[in-house]
C-alpha cells in the first residue's frame, strides 16, 4: 500500500514474542552496507490491516531490495498510531511523519 500512496516501505518480520514498541519512529536503516534515514511504522498502521506490522520508509531512496538484510535502529519517537477517515489524510500525515523524522536525524547527527 506504501508504494501505492508514494511511500514504499520495507515490510518486515519479528518473532512474535519480541516486545517492541508502537508507534511512527525517526530511524537510522542500515540496507547495502549503506546508512540512510528513514521513518518507522510499528504495529497496526491503518484501519484495513489487522495484523501488526514494521514497515520502514527509506527517506531519499529508490532501490529495488527486496530479500536484501535490512537493520534499524530507533532513534526517536515521532508520535502514537492512529487511524484515518481517508487516504488524502493518511499521506499527508506521512507527509509530515517524513518532515519531522528528517528534522531529528540532522539534530542527532549534529550530537
């Protein structure tokens, strides 16, 4: 759905006894031995799904990886989950999702 909305995502798996936390994150992604930033959804994104979820949009990024190893690590939360009414709402709350996670990266960079 992320591709179809102008945000791909990395779908991922964890073991389903591993606690993480919920929510939309700023996060570092490690993916062809190359850092990126990115942004995080973890647990049920929209209201279609209804199994937990961690997708990471790569910011910046266009490449095909599929079956590559992918590493993430939180760097901060941007806010808690919510629902939608539509799909306008949806992006350009990903939208801002993006704007914010950038602006944590270049501030924990500067750390």
């Amino acid at each position: 759905m992320g591709r179809k909305l102008g945000y791909p995502t990395a779908n991922l798996n964890w073991p389903p006894k591993k606690r993480i936390p919920k929510g939309v994150f700023a996060v570092r992604v490690r993916v062809l031995k190359k850092n990126y930033p990115g942004v995080a959804v973890i647990g049920i994104p929209t209201v279609t799904d209804k199994k937990p979820k961690l997708e990471i949009h790569i910011l910046d990024f266009d490449k095909m990886i599929y079956c590559q190893w992918l590493s993430a690590e939180i760097i901060k939360k941007i806010r808690n989950l919510k629902t939608y009414r539509s799909k306008k709402e949806l992006i350009k709350m990903i939208h801002n999702d993006c704007r914010k996670a950038k602006k944590i990266l270049i501030n924990s960079a500067k750390q």
